[in-house]
C-alpha cells in the first residue's frame, strides 16, 4: 500500500538552482539551460569540430572531414581515437587552470558537460 502522497518532493537540485542560479562563469550574465555559461559565451567557445577523427589535433577548413593528420598518416598513435570538445584557444586555457589549479568547482563541472554532450552527440560508438 502507498503512503499519502503529501504534494512535497524534495528535489536537491531544484534547490541549488534557487539558492545558486546558474551564471556565466565567463562574462556573469545568467547561465542558460542550468549551466554556469550564458547562450552568448556557449556560442563563442571554440568548439573542435573540425579535427583529425584519429588524435583530434584541430584542422583548418580546407582540410576534408574524413581525412587523418599528417602524424597519424604516417604513423598511427596506438590508440583508436580522441575526442577533445574545445580547442586550445581563449577562454579554454583559462578555465582549464581555474578548475585544476583555483579550486573553480563549478568549471570543472562545465568542462564536464561540454565534453559529455560533446560524446553523446558525435556519430562514432561509445567505448
Ligand atoms: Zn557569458
Ligand atoms: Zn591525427
């Protein structure tokens, strides 16, 4: 039998979000979609989306889609693959060091997310 349904659901994160709304860890604005980021900022990260499929070693736009880098072509890595959601570039470098070295917990969790949605939106299979 199920006990009376008292209308309350304790949601913890429901809660954070009201005692700490999300905002932008790069300009302050509002975070957008519960994140520490704003739609503005999320547009300009460099996302690598261009980048050899074997060691992800950024490409300009002139290089095709499906070819490998000219290291892994002349010697493969002994690893399958590397996935890497943003390049090297302003403000990664940055965020980076806040969330190893500055105890920036909430950037490191932002990290986090970029690179899952960045695994779960590309086409290859899953380890
Ligand atoms: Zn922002
Ligand atoms: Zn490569």
């Amino acid at each position: 039998m199920q006990s009376a349904s008292s209308g309350f659901h304790f949601q913890p994160g429901r809660l954070l979000a009201v005692l700490f709304p999300p905002t932008c860890i790069l300009c302050g604005a509002p975070g957008a979609e519960g994140r520490d980021l704003c739609a503005g900022c999320a547009a300009e990260l460099p996302f690598n989306r261009h980048s050899c499929p074997r060691c992800a070693v950024p490409f300009d736009q002139s290089t095709p889609v499906a070819a490998l880098c000219g290291a892994c072509q002349r010697r493969a890595p002994p690893f399958e693959r590397v996935f890497a959601a943003l390049r090297y570039e302003t403000p990664v470098p940055s965020l980076v060091a806040d969330a190893k070295f500055r105890g920036r917990l909430n950037t490191a969790r932002l990290l986090g997310d970029i690179l899952a949605d960045g695994v779960r939106d590309q086409d290859a299979p899953l380890p």
